[in-house]
C-alpha cells in the first residue's frame, strides 16, 4: 500500500461521524470498548463494529490490561497523524512573495515570514510603487512587526534568483509574470478597500497560509 492510499483509507474510515468521535476521545487517552460506548451511549454491538473499520484502516490499536487480562484497552496508532498529513517539503533557500506594487501584500508576507521562519525571506513586486502603504505599516505594527518604511519596494526582476521559492500573494502578479512562481496565494487586495478591517483580513490570510507552509519545510 503506497502513503496516498494509506491516507485514502484513513480519511474513508474518518469520514462518519460516530469513528471520528471515537478518534476525538482517543487523542486524549486509552479507552477499553466499554468505556468509549458509556461516553458515546452507544450499544456494544455498534462499538465492535466502528472499532473493527478503525482497527481495519490501521488507525487504533489494542492493548491487554496489566491487570485485568480480560480487558483490552484502545489506542490510536502513534503515526497516524503524520500518515493523514500532505508530505513535507524540501525548504528552498529563500522565500520571495511578490505582488504588483510591492506596498502592501508582499511587505506583510515577508515581515510575518520572518517572525515565524529561520528561512530567509525577501519581497518585491511587478509595478513597483514609490513606497510601502502607510496602512501596511500600521498593520505590522498593530502585530508587533516592523516594515522598514526606507526601503523603497523593488522589482521582482532585481530581487528574484534562481534559488528562490516564488510566491505570489496577488492575481494579477500570478497571471503577468512571465518567469512564472512556485506557488500562488489568492489575497483580496486591502489597498482597493483602504480599510484597518480590509488589511486586517489580508494579514490574517496570509498569517494561515505562511504557518500552514512553514510547519511542512523540513531539512532534507
């Protein structure tokens, strides 16, 4: 069995109600048959039967008691968790977000990059503008970040080498860079709103999807 049909077969047993109950308890402790139907209120009949799909997807396991031979306790196997992960990724050596302007978007995604992530970090854009968004920076700083206002944005051309992993947090970027990115982030433009609340937004997306990739670069 491969890791994607491993996978397949986990999330096809999750995928009721009832078993995924079962596995919330479980993360918590080791539980006999008996004490998951008392929890649950469910007939023993329906427990064997749920725990028999679980023990069959490879996500449980059972233990003897030490002590009372008779009783069995339930476990989730210590791997599971990893297997219902996506792979981890190779971690580049460096990080570009781009947008247009680089003033808004890809200045909060390299600062909030940077707070998270010993990977180093740059951004640039397509159209550069004269200088950051003043929302921007009160944004970063709202969160405890700083935008350096005197570094003027840059073309993406100045900034990108071959190294990089290109992430553009903006359509328009995505779909007029002629060398292509790595990844693409679809983020709202806050500047078109203007508002604390629209900028807030875009911070908060990008805040989800940065932790998200972060925590799956691992050393090779």
């Amino acid at each position: 069995m491969t890791d994607l049909e491993r996978r397949v077969a986990i999330f096809a047993a999750l995928a009721d109600q009832t078993r995924l109950r079962i596995v919330d308890l479980l993360t918590l402790g080791d539980l006999s048959s008996s004490e998951i139907g008392t929890t649950l209120d469910l007939r023993s009949n329906l427990i064997a039967h749920h725990l028999g799909v679980l023990e069959s997807a490879r996500i449980i396991t059972r233990t003897r008691s030490e002590f009372d031979r008779r009783r069995s306790y339930i476990g989730l196997r210590p791997e599971v968790f990893d297997t219902l992960a996506p792979p981890s990724v190779a971690p580049p050596r460096r990080v570009l977000f781009v947008c247009t302007a680089n003033s808004a978007r890809s200045q909060l995604a390299e600062v909030i990059w940077r707070d998270v992530s010993a990977i180093d970090v740059a951004s640039a854009g397509t159209q550069p503008a004269s200088a950051v968004n003043p929302q921007a920076l009160a944004t970063a700083e709202r969160h405890g970040l700083i935008i350096d206002p005197a570094r003027p944005p840059r073309h993406v051309d100045e900034v990108r080498t071959d190294d990089d992993l290109v992430i553009t947090v903006c359509d328009d970027a995505h779909e007029r860079m002629l060398t292509g990115d790595d990844l693409h982030w679809s983020v709202r433009d806050p500047a078109r709103v203007g508002t604390a609340a629209a900028f807030e937004s875009a911070f908060d997306t990008l805040c989800q999807r940065i932790r998200a990739l972060s925590s799956r670069l691992i050393a090779a």
